[in-house]
C-alpha cells in the first residue's frame, strides 16, 4: 500500500504539473508585453514630439535675440549718425563761403568734409538728390513753397539741408523749397 500511495502522489503531482503548464499557457505574456510595447512607444512618440518642440522654440529663441541684438545696434547707428549729420551741414555751409586770405583753411575743411562723406557711404549712408525731382513727402520736407511758371509744378527747386538714408531707412528728409506752378 505504501507502494500505491507512492504511486498516486506521484500521478497527483504529474497531473498538477500538467495542470500548471497548462494555467501557464492560458496566461501568454505576449499580449502584456504587446500593450506594454504600446506604451512604450506612445511614450516615445510623446519625448520625441516634446524635444522637437523645446528645439523650435530655442531656434526662434535665438533669431529673436539675433533681431533683438541687429535692431539694437542699428538704432545706436542712427542715433549716432543723426548727431553728426548737423557736422556735415556746418561743414558744407563753411565750404559755401568764399572769404578772402582763407584758402588754406577752405582746403583743410574739404579734406575733413571728404573724410566725414567717406565714413557716412562706408556706414551705407547714402544722400538724397532733391534740387530738380518732384517733391516727394517720404523723402522732402518743403519749408517754402515759390511761385515759378518756369517750373512744374511740384519741383523741388532748392535744397535747405540734404536729406540722408541709411540703407532703405529714412535717416533724415531734405529740407526743400517747392515750385508752384
């Protein structure tokens, strides 16, 4: 008898092993490690899309500083060129007068007057030709207005103080007399 429960505790286990295998095989990993592959790439998808965005916004972070920074030095640029613009006005009007015994300084202010023009076109400061166009209000500020049937009418007929562009930015408009016809 001992001999038959023997036998029947290891049948019992075999049949509980096969049992076993089998709750085994109905609890397949694979659908977990399916959704959990889901996830995984959900969270992927999630960094990835994340990074790209911080990207973008760092690269117009840094355009913006760029402008910023652009803008900024271009406006020093003006306000400078403005203060010195009334320089090269003095500087032409001293060039204008013919005294006697002063031609040696006459040359001296040339000289200066010349390096100041040359600084301003290296500085892509360039003049704006009034005397004999139409008069343009983006570009001329008329002071005085003069009848003159020889004249269309609208045409700039003299230049008080030279007008100036840096690039395509309006420095400062020429002060101009126009024509009436």
């Amino acid at each position: 008898m001992a001999e038959q429960s023997k036998r029947k505790t290891k049948e019992d286990i075999e049949r509980m092993d096969d049992e076993g295998a089998a709750q085994a095989e109905s609890t397949d990993p694979a659908p977990a490690l399916a959704d959990e592959i889901v996830e995984l790439r959900k969270e992927r998808d999630g960094l990835q899309d994340r990074l790209l965005r911080q990207a973008a916004e760092f690269d117009n972070y840094r355009k913006r500083i760029d402008r910023e920074r652009r803008d900024g030095s271009q406006y020093a640029a003006t306000e400078f060129l403005l203060e010195l613009l009334p320089i090269v006005d003095d500087f032409e009007r001293a060039l204008r007068i013919d005294a006697a015994g002063a031609e040696s300084y006459r040359q001296g202010l040339e000289i200066i007057h010349r390096a100041l023009m040359e600084m301003l076109r290296k500085r892509g400061v360039t003049q704006i030709e009034a005397v004999g166009t139409t008069f343009d209000p983006q570009l001329h500020q008329a002071i005085a207005y003069e009848e003159d049937p020889e004249r269309r009418d609208g045409e700039v007929t003299e230049e008080f103080a030279r007008g100036y562009r840096l690039g395509d930015k309006l420095l400062r408009p020429a002060m101009v007399k126009v024509a009436k016809a």
